[in-house]
C-alpha cells in the first residue's frame, strides 16, 4: 500500500508542475533517464531534455496558469523491475467562470523504485482525439 501510494503522489507532483509551470517539481519525478514521449513520437530523454520541455510548454502557452490536469483510474501492475501502469487523465480549461474539459487521453508509465523513492522511468502519452 505505501508502494501504491508513493506512485499515485507521483501523479500529483507532476500535474501541479506542469499546471503551475514548476519545472523543478515536474522534473524531480522522473529518473535521471527518463523518457517522455508524446503521441507524435517525439522523446524528451533525461532531466534536460524534461526540463526543455517544460520551458518549452511554457513559452507555449505564454505562462498561463488556468488548465488543470486531472488524473485518475490508475491501475498499477508489479513487474519485475518495478511497476507499470495505466491511468486516464483530463485537462479542464479555467480560465472562465465554468471550468470546461479540453483534452483528454490515458498515460501507459513505467515505475522504478530509486534511493529517492519511486520515480518514473517512460510514460508515453495518448489522446483520446486526434490532434
């Protein structure tokens, strides 16, 4: 159960960095090689190229802080290095008097257990739409 629950905090950690923009935050749940790929293919490998990134996201959306990330229905399966898991997730959109939902999809992760505890080592990205 504490396994569990110390891999659920990951996706907290990394909703907030990613909504409020906390690049160190965003970063701190990865493995020192950790992989991020997006539905088009393209990787971010290791804590720079997550950084870029995130600095990259940033410059996108020109700073704003009015989507939140909702992750949920995380099923977590024991492999023999660790842990891999699947969960749904949705963005809402804030910036408006009613909270909307804009994209949604579901992560496909990889969960190693470090000296720092569990970090995430891949997570690939699916939207449920096409974008």
């Amino acid at each position: 159960p504490a396994d569990y629950a110390e891999i659920q905090h990951l996706a907290v950690r990394l909703n907030q960095g990613a909504d409020f923009h906390d690049s160190d935050m965003w970063v701190s749940v990865w493995t020192p090689d950790g992989v991020w790929t997006r539905p088009n293919g393209r990787e971010y490998a290791g804590h720079e190229g997550l950084a870029e990134y995130r600095k990259t996201r940033r410059a996108e959306t020109g700073g704003r802080t009015d989507t939140r990330h909702w992750t949920n229905s995380l099923v977590v399966t024991p492999t023999a290095d660790g842990a891999k898991g699947r969960a749904y997730w949705l963005v809402m959109d804030v910036s408006g008097t009613q909270p909307t939902p804009s994209v949604s999809g579901y992560y496909d992760d990889t969960f190693v257990k470090t000296p720092d505890g569990w970090k995430i080592q891949t997570r690939t990205l699916h939207f449920d739409q096409t974008r």
